[in-house]
C-alpha cells in the first residue's frame, strides 16, 4: 500500500497547529496568572525560541523533499 | 505595587508576609525527566542504524522519520513549558490577615481558595525522605475551622520556619 508523503506533511501540520494552540494557551496563562514580570517574559520567550528554532530545523531538513512521492507501508 | 494585589484583589491594608512556590528541586526533577525523554530519537536511530539499517536508506522512511522526530520534540518542549507553567502559577500567599491557596491544575483548570487567619486552627510541617530532608522541604497542613478542607502547601522550601510564621501570624491576629 503506497500513500502520498503530502499526506503525512497534511497530518504533520495538523499536529504543528495543535501545538501551536497549546503554546498559545501556556503563555497566556502565565502571564494572565503569573502576571507580567521577567520570570515569565523570560520562560514565554526562551520557549517560543526552541519552537522557533525546532520548526526552523525542521524546515531546513524538510523543504526539499518531493512530496508527490508515496511511501510504501506495507 | 506588588502584582499580586491586583491578582488576588487583596485589600490596601493587607501586608503580604510570604509568596510560596514549590521547592525548586521538584521542578528539577521533571526537567530531569524531560532530558531522559530527549534521549529516546537517539536511542531508536541507534537502534534502527545497527539493526534495520536498510530502513534508513529509504527515501519516504527518511522523510517519515525526520517529521517523527520533529513532532516528538515539539510535544516534548510543549510538557516542558507546561510543566513550569503548573510550577509557576501553584503559589501559596500568605497575608498578615489571609492564606490564599492558588492551583494550576493541567491547562484549563485553575483554583483560587482563601481562608482569614483567624479559622487557623492547627499548622502542621512535614518533612520525610531524602530529598525532602536533605533540600529542607516539605508540606505544610494548615487545618481550619468549618466545612472548608484543609489547606496544603505542597513541597515549599522550609516548611517549619513557614508554619512557625503562620503560627505568629495567627497568634497577632488572634490578640486583635
């Protein structure tokens, strides 16, 4: 059974824009609760930083791939 | 002025005494936890190398394997913050003239509990094991009048010197 590798992309940027909507919540919440000082500043940014830079790897490694190619699971 | 005025819609007159996290050490333990969880891509990849290295070869499987990967540390980073966030938002305030019990629990679950020093009817510290001993935290059970539970300050640092301030507290409170 071949599928096309764009659906695993489809499926991968599902699961990108999930997380994406955690994150959201996570630093509203703390800086709604925990209130707007260096601590959280500080957390909010060094985390929008590794998704940043997680994404951006990702990116770099992913970008040239031809998508229109299947992958064989079975 | 403190933020925490405005947080906890405390009164002008109120003088806030102590602001309680949990010990640090209980965060560095998840972030320890979390390194382990870092270690696992690796692990498979090593695994997949030695022993299906054909896998590997495969284009798809590649491309496959590098939005696992991704996807992985994504979610894994998300816990993280998470985690700290729970760490951060749970705090323990405590006033001249209330005890303010504050729970993140998970994301959308958050609880705010007061009670005035005067229903103080017992403060209790515990300190057992050997982190808890060895890092000087513990649990403080602060048990009050009426129907309403008892309050728990979970894993703080020092917790005898904080019940003997609440103890203080309510004493000065009770003179009134």
């Amino acid at each position: 059974m071949a599928i096309p590798l764009y659906i695993f992309l489809c499926l991968y940027l599902v699961l990108i824009v999930v997380c994406l909507i955690f994150a959201f919540f996570n630093i509203y919440h703390i800086i709604r609760f925990g209130s707007l000082n260096f601590t959280t500043v500080f957390s909010s940014f060094l985390f929008l930083v590794g998704i940043i830079v997680t994404l951006w790897i990702s990116y770099q490694w992913l970008s040239p791939v031809n998508w229109q190619e299947a992958a064989r699971i079975f | 002025m403190n933020p925490l005025y405005k947080l906890f819609q405390l009164n002008l007159t109120e003088q806030v005494i102590l602001v309680l996290r949990r010990h640090w050490f209980v965060f560095f333990k998840k972030v320890l936890i979390f390194l382990i969880w870092n270690a696992v891509p690796l692990i498979i990849y090593a695994i997949l190398n030695n022993f299906f290295p054909e896998i590997l070869v495969s284009y798809s499987a590649n491309t496959l394997i590098i939005m696992g990967i991704s996807a992985y540390y994504l979610f894994l980073w998300l816990v993280l913050f998470n985690t700290w966030v729970n760490y951060y938002l749970d705090m323990w305030v405590l006033t001249n003239q209330e005890i303010i019990d504050a729970k993140q629990k998970g994301l959308f679950n958050r609880s705010v509990a007061r009670q005035p020093l005067n229903r103080v009817q017992d403060v209790k510290a515990i300190s057992k094991g050997y982190c808890q001993t060895f890092f000087h935290y513990g649990n403080v059970e602060v048990q009050t009048a009426g129907e309403n539970k008892n309050f728990i300050f979970e894993e703080v640092p020092n917790p005898f010197e904080v019940a003997d301030k609440i103890n203080d507290l309510v004493r000065k409170q009770i003179k009134k």
